[in-house]
C-alpha cells in the first residue's frame, strides 16, 4: 500500500488494463478520458475508465469530444459515482505531465492520469498538479 498525502487510491485492474488497449490501439496518437468513481472515507476508488475520443488527432495533445464529455457525465451520475480526474496517453514521451500539461490543469482536485508508451512496457502514473507544481501520487491496482 502507498500514501498520497492522506489518501489512498485505488484502480480497478479491467479498467487499468482498458486504459492501456485504448492506447495501443489509438497509437500513434493521444488516447484520453475520464477517471470516474467514489470515495470512501478518505480513499478514492477508480471503478470506470471512461473512453474518449481525441478530436486532436494528434500524438503530441489531445481534445476530449464534448459528446463523449456529456455521455460519460451522465453516465457517472446514473451510476452514482464521481468524476475523479483523466487521462491520456504520451506515445512517445515519458508518464509526466508535459509543460502543455501543467498549463492546462486547470483543477487542484482533479487527478491526472499519464500513461506512457515510450518503452515496451506500458508506464502509467497519477498526478496532482496544482499552479504547474507536479505531485506524483502512488496508487494500488485491485
């Protein structure tokens, strides 16, 4: 188990592994998305990676679908589950946010999630950025 200040979060496997095949499968471009679950107590639970589509077609930045945005709104309120943060992928760069990144996270309670395909192994790390300060936050897959 790993501390993220006071916190845990936690991922469910099927949804890490998911987040992963969009991006190989989006390859060479940015595949992004939203991190939706709840809390309890003080932990956070990541239940569903919702999918979008990167209307950038680029694999240097992306732009979510504001339909895929408005979907998965909805869809997180039906389920009874909080929008946590999102992701996307960097096909050629290391799992850090870029300065393009941290110039667009725009909410300190958001987690921002980066998944890596630079090497042969996937990387895919959570962040908190808050005034373009980084913090990497550990999780654990369940």
């Amino acid at each position: 188990m790993t501390q993220a200040g006071d916190y845990m979060i936690y991922i469910e496997k099927k949804e890490y592994e998911k987040i992963i095949e969009q991006a190989k499968k989006e390859f060479p471009n940015e595949c992004c998305g939203f991190l939706a679950g709840n809390k309890k107590d003080q932990d956070l639970f990541i239940k569903t990676a919702y999918a979008m589509t990167n209307i950038d077609a680029s694999s240097e930045h992306f732009s979510m679908d504001p339909k895929d945005q408005f979907k998965a709104v909805k869809a997180i309120r039906e389920e009874n589950m909080e929008l946590i943060g999102n992701y996307h992928s960097h096909p050629y760069t290391p799992s850090r946010p870029s300065e393009e990144d941290k110039r667009l996270a725009y909410d300190p309670k958001a987690i921002y999630g980066i998944l890596s395909l630079e090497k042969e192994v996937p990387v895919f790390n959570l962040f908190k950025i808050e005034k373009g300060n980084v913090e990497k936050i550990q999780y654990e897959i369940i």
